[in-house]
C-alpha cells in the first residue's frame, strides 16, 4: 500500500504540468492507469483478502462455555432443596495434518493473489502501450494524408492553369479532381481512426484526456531478442500467470490433504462442573465423532477433481501462452524485415519513379494518368512503411509483456 500511495504523489506532481501544456508522455500515462485503474484496485483488494486468508487459517476454534441451572427439590429424607447449576466448558481440537494443509492452501493462495496481480499491473502497462503507440500511429497518418493532399491539390492546381490555357484537356482536371476527393476521404478515414485511437487510451489509463492532448514519445529501437526456444524457457520462468497456476496446483494439492486428513476424527475436549445444594461435582472427558455415514467421500472427490482441473488449465495457459510467444515473435521478425527493405530501397525508388514521372509531365512526355499512378505508389509505400514500423511496435511490446520486463524501458 504504501508505495501505491507514493505512486498517486508523484502523479500529482507529473499530471500539473500535463493539465498545463496537454502534452502526455507514456511514463504520465502509466502514472494516469496506476492511479485510476479499477482493475488494479480489486487486484490489490485481492492480494489484502488472501493475506487476511492466512489469518484465518492460523486461527485455533473458539472454545464453548456453558450455564445451566435449576431448582433440586427433596424427594426423600436427607435431601437438601435448593438449585442445581452445572458449568461447562469444551474446547475443540484439530489435528496437526489439518491445520498444516490448510495454512498451505492459504499461503499457496496468498502467492496466487500476488502473481495474479503483477500479471494485471503488467496487462495493464502492455495495453497502455499499446494504446499510446496506436494514437502516435494514427497522428502520423494524418500527417502522410495531409501531406498527400497538398501534394495532389498542388497538382490539380497546375492542371487547372494548363487547362485554362487550353494547354491540357479537360479530362484531366476530373481525374485531378477525383484524386483530390480521394485524397480528403483518406485524410478524415485517418482523423476518425484517431479518435477510435484516443478512445482506447482513455479506456486504457481510465482517465479522462482532452481532445486536443497531444502525445510525446517515439517509437522503441529495434531489440536484439535471443534465440526463440531461449525466450521460451525464460517466458515459461517468468511469467506471472505460470507462476499463479503453478500456485493454484499446489493450492489444490493442500486441500486435497487437508480433505483426506479431515477423515480422521477431531476430537472435543469437554470438562462440566456441577454445584448440588449439598455437593459439588466435578468431570471431564473427551468426545470423538464416529465416521459412521459420512467418511468424506464427496468432499476427497470434490479436491482430487479440482486439482485435475487446475493441472489441466496450467497446461492450456503454458500452450496458450507459448503460442502467444511464437505468434509475436514471427511478427516481430517479419516486420522487422519489412521495415529494413522499406529503408534499404523501397521508399527511394518510390519518390524517384514520381519525379521522372512529374518530370515526363512537365516536358509533355506523359500524361496526368503516370503522375497519379506513381503518387499513389509512394504514398502506399509510405503507409506501408509507417504500418511496419507500428506493427514492429507491437509485436515488441507483446514480447516485453510475455517477458515480464518494465514496459517503461526498452528492452536490452
């Protein structure tokens, strides 16, 4: 708790400046989620309930006293009238294989509550990452779709003084004018995919974010990962979720023994003290319950089927999560390789195919149909190249999250 509420001051401290210049960077983001994230909270209510779990499995039972009392009248001859009172008093006991399995099981699932929330605070984090990289990707298509667009409003331009002085056909000022409405349609697909964005963030910090804050922060640096079956062993290590499902088993396993140490009878201390008018009475004994219908075959049962059903989701969570791995791993790579051929060639011979086109246009070599074609190639060479950028992004930060590592800081 206390470092939660270091977390909500320094908060304050960084979310001054943010309310201020709205401006947000990703580390006032994940001070935004940590601070307002119900998600987080109930993890850490949980974590509070699981540790007070422990209490209770330590806790001896409460012991039993009692009061009874009565007239005693003479029935014959020497007899003394007056009241009868009888005390008494028992105390149940518990046998060590039980107590022991049951505080087990409690501190298996204290560890369970801990691991199941560092895998929140790490979701968390991941989806705030992902969300912020997804608004800085969509504001970087804006800025290709305008740009785009004064590059073909210029040429229409052109186009339109040619066919004013009769230089051009007119059928080229509609083809112009086509490429230009295509050109505003693809710039407000861009600003709306923004807002989508923006809404994935607020949802992401659970925060409120003005319309017009703007993101600061760039994208990681490529990341020399190790080999994929290393990266597995260190994910199937690592990784909060293995480690509450390997909590859970041995959670299970504790019950079950706690069940099967429970057939034995617990048995009842019991001691009475009974205060005649003319004598005082004093007992004690012990009380055993006999196992003559009930032997705990359903309760063994219940455990044994449990503990099945845990080994059985651990397993789907290692294939799931192994898959997970694999699946980003690949992505990563191909994106990788995308984006080195964009850098290494793609985009240059792009931007020169449009000049030698504009340049044909210019001497009367082509007509406006090249011009177009090879604007619309640099510009899906563009997109294609910021998309690869972003989707190396991605896949990065599903590593880092499998990997368990600090989302704040680039991977080494």
């Amino acid at each position: 708790m206390p470092a939660l509420y270091w977390t909500r001051y320094l908060y304050l401290f960084l979310a001054l400046p943010l309310a201020a210049a709205d401006k947000l960077t990703l580390e006032q983001a994940f001070l935004l989620a940590e601070q307002n994230n119900p998600q987080l909270a109930a993890g850490v209510a949980q974590v509070e309930g699981a540790r007070a779990g422990i209490v209770t499995a330590l806790a001896y039972p409460n012991p039993e006293a009692g009061y009874i009392a009565g007239p005693q009248h003479a029935r014959m001859f020497g007899a003394v009238p007056g009241v009868d009172q009888i005390y008494s008093f028992s105390q149940p006991l518990e046998t060590r294989g039980v107590r022991q399995a049951r505080q087990r099981a409690a501190g298996f699932a204290r560890d369970g509550s801990q691991f199941a929330l560092a895998e929140t605070r790490i979701a968390i984090r991941a989806a705030v990452k992902q969300s912020f990289y997804q608004v800085l990707r969509r504001q970087s298509e804006i800025i290709q779709a305008q740009d785009n667009l004064r590059l073909v409003e210029e040429l229409r331009r052109r186009i339109k003084v040619q066919v004013e002085v009769g230089e051009a056909a007119k059928l080229e000022l509609i083809r112009a004018d086509a490429e230009v409405a295509t050109a505003r349609n693809f710039a407000r697909s861009a600003q709306l995919r923004l807002v989508t964005a923006i809404s994935a963030l607020r949802a992401a910090i659970s925060a409120p974010l003005s319309p017009g804050v703007e993101l600061v922060g760039q994208l990681d640096p490529p990341a020399l990962l190790p080999p994929l079956d290393t990266l597995r062993t260190e994910v199937l290590e690592r990784y909060p979720t293995l480690a509450q499902s390997r909590a859970e088993i041995r959670r299970a396993e504790a019950r079950v023994q706690m069940e099967v140490a429970m057939k034995t009878p617990q048995p009842t201390i019991r001691s009475e003290f009974e205060q005649q008018p003319d004598m005082a009475t004093f007992r004690i004994g012990l009380s055993l319950p006999v196992p003559a219908w009930n032997r705990r075959q359903g309760p063994i049962a219940e455990a044994t089927a449990q503990l099945r059903q845990t080994k059985a989701t651990a397993e789907w969570r290692r294939i799931e999560i192994t898959s997970a791995l694999e699946s980003a791993y690949g992505r990563y790579e191909v994106a990788s390789q995308q984006v080195a051929s964009f850098q290494e060639g793609v985009l240059l011979q792009a931007q020169a195919a449009l000049d030698a086109a504009e340049a044909a246009y210019k001497f009367g070599e082509r007509g406006i149909i090249e011009v177009l074609d090879a604007q619309r190639v640099l510009r899906s060479a563009r997109l294609d190249y910021l998309n690869a950028q972003y989707d190396r992004q991605a896949s990065l930060i599903e590593l880092e999250q499998l990997r368990a590592v600090d989302l704040g800081r680039n991977t080494p």
